[in-house]
C-alpha cells in the first residue's frame, strides 16, 4: 500500500506505513478525523456544491457541524475563493461562539471533477495555519484524472496535498489526507479507505481506539494488497481506465452541445458532468416557468423520473443554484446513450 501510495500521490515526505491507518472505507475514515479533531457542535468548513454524504460522515456521529462555504460567482477553485473560506469561518465562529477545527476539500472534486490548483491549496493552507485548524484532503478520486479533449477551458492537472513542501506555509501535523479502492478501481465492496497523516503521531493514537469498530477484514486487505502489488496490472488499468473516461465525458458532451444544455467545462477528474437542465427546461417552457423559481429542480426530477432516469438533483449537493443535476457518465455507451436520450425527452415533456 505504501510503496503504491508513493508512486501515485508523490508526497514531498515518502510514505511510512506509521503514516496510514487503515478502515473500512473512507466514510469511516472521515468519521474518524471529524471525532478527532472536533467537538459536539464544533465546525468543519465545506465548500459548496459538496458530496452530500460529507454531512452525516462528519456530524451525524460525532457532532460536528458543517459549515458550507458560498462562493456566488466566484470560481470555487480560485485563489479568490480562500477569502470566501475565511469570511465562512469568521461568520460561524461570530455567530455561534463555537470553533472551526477544519476544512474539508474534495480533490478531485465531486460534483465538479476538477481539481484544486496547487497555489489554491497552498494559500488554503495559510489559512489553515492562521486559524490553526486542519486541512484535510479527501483524494478518493486521485488515479481518476484523465485528458479532457473537447473544452476550451484548460484543466488543471492533479497534485495531492501530499506533494506540497510544507515549510513555511503550514504546521505539517495540521495537513491530512485520504484515499481508498471504492471509486479509483471500482471496488466499493472491497471497503478499504486510509487516513494518511505524516507528522500527527497524536492523532494515530488517538485513533487506535475507536478504529477498533472500523478495521478492513482480513480478505479486504488480501485482495486490496494482491492487486496493488501487481504494477504491471495497475498501470495498465489505470492507462484504460483513463481512456475510457476520456472518451465517455467527450462523447456526454458532445450530446449536451447538440441539446443546447449547459454544463460546467474543465472537468478531468472523476465521473460526473454538473449540466443545468433547469435553465434548459426554462428556455424551452418560459411560460410554464415564469413562477417556479426555485422549483424548477423539483419540476425537472419529476420529469425525469417519469422517463425512468435518476439524477442526483443539486438540491442533495447543497448547490447554491436550482436547476443544476449530477450525471454519471462513465456507464457503458448504450446505457449512457439511451439515458441522455431520455433526459432530453424529459425537457420536451410538460
């Protein structure tokens, strides 16, 4: 694990295997950190849109809150978007009269399958260090990153947390990451996820105890180490894995663009395309729309669902905007095909 970790990740520091604790997929693991680091009502800064299932990982057991991060229009990966991380920070801590104790990052993101520039994460990091609270990186998606050959918009390529030398910007005990087998080699019965964090030995520790209800079986951990040992298997697997990404996002495109729906470009990371079927549905029913407001994602899913399509609505990603959804585009072609067909028949119906 270690050995495969430093070859994919490329931290500043090498992995240690003093550095991992092992769980039962990463949703333990971000319980974990959020009991460590936080008490009962304490807050962990989460950008918006988010992966809805941070918000019961991190509070329903351990009593966090979260506190989601709004960026209006400014892009949720730009240096300008740390200044909205702080002014979240100071606000909750103003109005509650709780503590943040850290923020959560998504990178590769989902919903939005980019990834977060390496000065981005460096000026979060300041922050970090400023406030004094961690900065946890979840790169669950870190192997599936892939060329993105039909947006104008240049990507920015993947960098773990990890890599970053952090002398100067950031105590090295404050920086976490995460990662596990379910998303990158499809293995989400394998439940295998990792916390990494190099210089908290207080934080292992700590953790020894209630990682008891959390350890990966014997078999996981068997088959987990039987295939990242085989280097030769991975990197072919992921070469084709990235391929077919590739290929599949290019094609889920180039069907958006000839349905006029809008959807948020750069995408090169992860499975997800973010498309704004309420603005869509709105052009094409102005009428029939003038009223719904918000609505409007709550017309769209019902439309939906009477094709037999299910999309994640905005709505569960805690999107600041109505009418945006989540498409999984990494289904086999006739799937993928048949059900953008529908989505598009679904925009047609009242």
């Amino acid at each position: 694990m270690v050995s495969f970790l430093n070859k994919h990740l490329h931290p500043f520091k090498p992995l240690t295997i003093d550095d991992l604790l092992v769980t039962n997929g990463v949703s333990s693991a971000i319980e974990h950190i959020s009991w460590a680091f936080t008490d009962p009502s304490e807050g962990i800064l989460l950008g918006r849109p988010y992966y809805g299932t941070f918000i019961p990982d991190m509070s329903l057991r351990p009593g966090a809150t979260v506190v989601p991060v709004e960026f209006d229009d400014c892009d949720p990966f730009s240096l300008q978007a740390v200044d909205c991380y702080e002014r979240a920070l100071l606000t909750f801590q103003q109005n509650t009269g709780q503590k943040v104790r850290a923020l959560m990052l998504c990178h590769p993101h989902n919903p939005l399958g980019r990834c977060y520039p390496r000065e981005t994460i460096i000026h979060l990091m300041r922050l970090c260090q400023r406030y004094q609270i961690h900065l946890i990186s979840d790169e669950i998606y870190a192997l599936s990153v892939w060329e993105n050959t039909v947006d104008e918009h240049i990507p920015v390529p993947f960098e773990s947390a990890l890599s970053i030398d952090t002398t100067g910007i950031i105590d090295p005990s404050l920086v976490h990451a995460l990662w596990g087998m379910s998303k990158d080699f499809g293995a989400n019965g394998i439940r295998l996820g990792l916390i990494i964090s190099q210089n908290n030995p207080t934080l292992h520790k700590a953790l020894q105890g209630v990682s008891l209800y959390s350890y990966s079986s014997s078999v996981s951990e068997h088959v987990a180490a039987t295939v990242l040992e085989d280097t030769d298997f991975t990197t072919r697997y992921i070469e084709l894995n990235r391929q077919r990404m590739s290929e599949s996002y290019a094609f889920a495109v180039q069907r958006l663009r000839e349905n006029g729906i809008e959807y948020a470009p750069g995408v090169n990371a992860a499975f997800f395309l973010w498309v704004n079927l309420g603005k869509r549905y709105r052009e094409l029913h102005p009428e029939q729309t003038a009223d719904l407001g918000d609505a409007i994602s709550d017309k769209v899913m019902q439309l939906l669902l009477q094709r037999k399509v299910f999309l994640a609505s905005g709505v569960l990603f805690g999107s600041e905007h109505s009418g945006w959804f989540r498409i999984v585009f990494t289904h086999p072609r006739e799937y993928l095909e048949e059900a953008l067909r529908r989505i598009v028949l679904a925009l047609g119906d009242l």
